[in-house]
C-alpha cells in the first residue's frame, strides 16, 4: 500500500499544488499581492473539509456492523475508481491549458471581490482534496486495521507534491506536465483496477453482490499473502491471491477498455492544436 498511496497522493497532491502555485504566480506577476490572503483563505478551507471527510469516513463507521463497513468501504472504492478515471483523462487533455483557464478565472474572480477570489482557490484544491479523503479511506480500509503503511504513503506523495510545487514556483525545477501525468496515469489505472477489485469483494462480504465463493482462481499456494511478494503485490495492486469472478472480470474489463482509451493516439485536430500550442505546457508565471 505504500507505493500505491504516495503514487495517488503525488499525482492528487501536485494537482492541487499547481493550482496554487498558478494562482499565487498570477497575482504576483500582476502586482495584486493583496488577494494573496482570499487565496490562502479558500485553501485553507478546502483542506479543512477534506480533512473533517477524510477522519469522518475513517473513524465514523468503526460503531457499524461488519457488513455496514464492508458496504460502505466497498462504495467509497467504487467512487474512488470513478474519481481516479475522470482524473487521468482530465489531466491527459487539461495539463497543457490549466494555467490560462485558471487566469482567467481569477481575473474574472478579482472583479468581483474577495469571496470569488476565495471561491477559485477552493473549488481548485477542494475536487482533489474531496477526492483524497476518499482514496485514504479506500486504501486505508483495503490495507486492515493496524496497518500504518498506506498513512506513510500519504505522506510522502503529498511532501513530494508540496515539494515539487515549490520548487517549480520558484523555478528550481521545470516539468513535462504531459509527459507526467501520461505515465503516472498508466500506473494510476492498474492501482484503480485494484481498487474497484477490492471494492467489489467488500460488497460481496456485505451480501450486497453475489459470488463470494465463486473462485476464479486460488494461487495461495504459489503467491502467499504474508510472503515478501504478496504483500508487494497487493500494496501496489491491491492483487489478492483468492480471487473471485466478478472481481477478475471487473479487472480485465476496466483495465482493457480504460487502457486502451487513454493510450489511444490525439485526434488529427487535437494533435495540430497541440503543434500549434508547442510541445511544451503551458508556463506557470
């Protein structure tokens, strides 16, 4: 869990950092320092309400039945999948044009008053801190109580991405954001697949679906959950050796049809735009 989460917290993380840093470098190249503040104020109230969904979802439900949790886990993994798709795809188009829509938006919002400013900032870093808070409680229920790995994980995908956020702020560092968000979103799609797999198992043990004696194979024997691999296996992929039917074919399902729409070449008209734009994205300042 520990590769899978800091893979998610990274990408989640360096998203909503760049909204700041595009954001705070706006109003700093523009001299309007002053709505630095309705900036930091929407932040801040995005990352609070992330954090309030994130400890409700983890601690509210330990009071509920086994097959309470186990629904509600399997449904907030199903909704994490479907977070993590539009995610991928989102970013593979929108990773060369968020600065001048972000831009605009905030000049937009200085014409208004604070509060729009504000309300940028948070609607910004809010979608991918609503979208941490469910990822933490899907793993984090996926990895089973005592098992501090997916908390670490967390941890140093978001320092990276705090990190990197900064450090491309201050021009230290310039990234492909294309290319970035190309190859971790291949990564990000066999983590999801692993996801929605666990997710569906919880609904099964929640009688909620059939099927959960239905094996479609049992590779104990060969890949022990305990030994060094298993564990790494299902860290990463959330692979379980046991695997039902509904869960393989969910699996082979969403990574054939995903995978293959998001590796799809440009369309000729997007890809002469991309030309017209240049090869690389668009500046942060």
């Amino acid at each position: 869990m520990l590769v899978s989460n800091a893979l998610i917290g990274l990408r989640e993380g360096l998203e909503a950092a760049l909204v700041v840093v595009i954001l705070v470098a706006f109003l700093v190249k523009t001299d309007r320092r002053w709505a630095l503040r309705y900036v930091w104020l929407g932040v801040g109230v995005a990352v609070a309400l992330s954090v309030a969904l994130g400890a409700l979802l983890t601690f509210g439900t330990k009071q509920l039945t086994f097959e309470a949790q186990e629904l509600i886990g399997g449904t907030a993994s199903i909704i994490a999948v479907v977070f993590v798709t539009f995610m991928v795809f989102w970013m593979r188009g929108a990773a060369r044009t968020i600065s001048g829509e972000l831009k605009g938006k905030l000049d937009h919002a200085l014409e208004l008053g604070p509060m729009a400013i504000a309300l940028v900032a948070f609607l910004g870093v809010g979608r991918e801190g609503l979208e941490t808070a469910i990822f933490f409680y899907a793993t984090t229920e996926a990895a089973g109580q005592g098992n501090s790995l997916p908390m670490f994980g967390w941890v140093i995908g978001l320092g990276g991405a705090a990190v990197l956020g900064w450090l491309i702020y201050r021009g230290a560092v310039q990234i492909n954001l294309s290319k970035f968000f190309r190859y971790t979103g291949i990564l990000l799609i066999l983590v999801a697949a692993g996801i929605l797999s666990y997710g569906l198992h919880d609904l099964q043990e929640a009688q909620f679906l059939p099927g959960l004696n239905s094996l479609a194979f049992d590779v104990s024997a060969v890949v022990a959950p305990d030994s060094w691999y298993g564990v790494l296996l299902k860290g990463i992929f959330n692979f379980t050796p046991a695997t039902t039917w509904l869960q393989a074919i969910a699996w082979v399902s969403y990574v054939a049809v995903v995978m293959t729409l998001f590796l799809r070449p440009v369309r000729p008209a997007a890809a002469a735009r991309v030309r017209a734009e240049g090869t690389q994205p668009a500046p942060i300042s």
